[in-house]
C-alpha cells in the first residue's frame, strides 16, 4: 500500500470534490478537520448536511470504518467548511 497526502482544502464556504480526476482510487481515505465546521459526505454536503469531523482529530472517512477494501473513487468524496480559516488535511492509501 502506497501513503499519498494532499495539499490542505480550504472549501471557503462551498463543496469542494476531493479530486477532479475520474480515475483517482483510494482503498481509504483519513481527513483531520483544522476549524471548527468542516463536513464531508457527497454532492450535495453543506452547512446541514454531511457528517462533521472532530477538529485535530483524523478521522476515516472511506471506508466509515466498514474495513471495505473496495477503492473508492476520490472524486466523489466531497468537503464544506463554512468559513476563511477552516481546512481540510486528506491522507490516503492506494
């Protein structure tokens, strides 16, 4: 298994998609919230909806903690913060 990270999300008050490459595969992806109202889920996450991360806390996101070792693509992973200096720091495995 390969460990990849990326560039920390700053959603600004909108659904950010974790990744825009159709391709992009992950066997589990961890995000710690750095603010206070960061939510994932999918599509249509916002200000009510989608799951809230812990702030400093990593937490799985996919698989929800199903051990599913199917991968899942990135692009349908999707985050909300509500403000400037809330962010997102993404981990995952290949």
């Amino acid at each position: 298994m390969t460990l990849m990270t990326i560039a920390d999300i700053t959603p600004n008050g909108a659904a950010v998609q974790l990744s825009t490459v159709l391709s992009a595969r992950a066997t589990w992806i961890k995000a710690t919230a750095i603010g206070t109202s960061i939510r994932y889920g999918d599509a249509n996450v916002g200000p009510a909806r989608g799951a809230l991360l812990q702030t400093g806390v990593p937490t799985n996101t996919v698989p929800r903690d199903d051990f599913s070792q199917s991968p899942v693509d990135l692009a349908s992973v999707w985050f909300y913060g509500a403000g400037g200096g809330d962010k997102v720091s993404i981990t995952y495995g290949v």
